[in-house]
C-alpha cells in the first residue's frame, strides 16, 4: 500500500474525529453517573489521588462485547 500525503491527511481528521466523539461521549457518561457506581473505588490523600473504575469497565466490557456480537451474528 503506498501511503500519500492525501491519504495520510485524511487518516489524520479521521483518527482526530473519533478521538474528540469519543472525548464528548465520556463527558456525557460522566455527568450521567457512569463513573460513580458502588464498585468505582477512589483512594486519595493530601495531593494523590488514584481511581479505580472496576464497575464501569465491567459495564462498558458487557456493552461493547454485546455490541461487536451483533454486529458479527447480522454480517452472517
């Protein structure tokens, strides 16, 4: 595959559309409380603070994994 500058070009507007949908949708799943369910853990102290989000990646595992086998099973 020979890469030009147009194509490059475009790959670059695509990778940097998808990364600012992807930023507006974790700003939506974050006011809507994704990020704050009983099994997000957060530690911190003075000027640390670390977070785990064991649930929500549960939960967003089981969304995606549910998606991409819909996907599979309709291009059968």
């Amino acid at each position: 595959m020979d890469f030009g500058s147009q194509q490059i070009g475009k790959l670059l507007i695509l990778t940097g559309v998808l990364i600012a949908l992807l930023g507006a949708m974790l700003m939506v799943l974050g006011r809507m409380g994704l990020f704050k369910l009983p099994g997000d853990f957060v530690f911190s102290g003075k000027n640390w603070r670390i977070y785990l989000p064991i649930a929500s990646s549960i939960i967003i595992s089981i969304v995606l994994t549910l998606i991409f086998w819909f996907i599979n099973y309709f291009r059968k």
